[in-house]
C-alpha cells in the first residue's frame, strides 16, 4: 500500500478540489439562476484537474522516482490515481447533491425541459444514481487520458 500512498493522496485531493469546485460553481449561481451556463463553465474545471495531475506526478517523480520517472512510471501512475478518483466519485456526487446544491437536479430537469427536452428524458438524466454512474466512468476515461498527455511532460531521465 505505500508503494500507491502518492497515488492514493493525490485522488484524495482531487475529490477533496472537485467538492470546492461544487460550492465555487452554487457561489456563482450554475446550479440555480444561471445554470444555462453551467453545461459550458463546468469545463472550466478541466484546467483545475490537469494541474492536479501535473503535481500529482511530479510529486510521484521526486518523491518515489528520485527525480527520474519514465512515461509508463508516470501513465501507471496517474491510472491508479484515476481509480481512486473513480472510486470516491460516488461519495462525491453524494455530498454534492444532498449537502451543497441539494435543489441542482430539480433546476437542471426544468431548465432541460425549457429547452426542449421531454421531462422523462431529462429526468433520466438527471438524478444521483446517473450522476454517479457518470462520474465514476467519466473518472476513469478522463483520467487515463490525462495521465497519458501529463506523464509525457513530466518523464524524465
């Protein structure tokens, strides 16, 4: 378990940041008055997680790699990285929804249906149990992508 403690710590982190992100994103009002946005903002976080990621392997490098990681060192990495995400994003959706912007389905549901989607669909859609399946996959596929793109950045020799 120590040899993934890095790994481990940084996936902690990243859902600690994306539930910050959740109150900074209800703050500015996506959840609620100005959620017509929200679907083009939310992307804003992309820039947040590939920082994460950028730390999260040169923590790996310098601390576990003696400043020398090859880009698999770095991909594998940031794959157990994206799996601990992955498995805390469930918890995640769970606080979001229920403690941080509890009225979020109901506002998207109508904004949906606003904008010319069935309310069956856009209930569907919408709802915890779709969130986490989301999330949880979206994790993974995210994740690994990242990694690849990051750990190139990060190799060295």
């Amino acid at each position: 378990m120590k040899k993934f403690s890095i790994e481990i710590k940084w996936g902690v982190i990243f859902s600690i940041v994306s539930l910050l992100w959740m109150f900074l994103e209800k703050g500015l009002g996506w959840h609620d008055e100005n959620i017509a946005v929200h679907a083009i903002y939310t992307n804003l976080f992309a820039i947040v997680a590939i920082i994460l990621y950028v730390f999260a392997l040169l923590d790996k490098r310098k601390n576990f790699y003696n400043d020398k990681m090859t880009w698999t060192q770095g991909f594998v990495s940031g794959i157990i990285i994206s799996v601990v995400v992955a498995i805390l994003s469930p918890l995640a959706q769970y606080i979001t929804h229920e403690f941080i912007t509890p009225d979020y389905f109901e506002n998207a549901i109508e904004n949906s249906v606003l904008n010319g989607n069935t309310r069956e669909n856009a209930e569907a859609y919408f709802n915890l149990k779709s969130y986490m399946l989301q999330s949880f996959f979206f994790a993974l596929v995210a994740g690994v992508v990242t990694s690849a793109i990051v750990a190139l950045f990060v190799r060295r020799k």
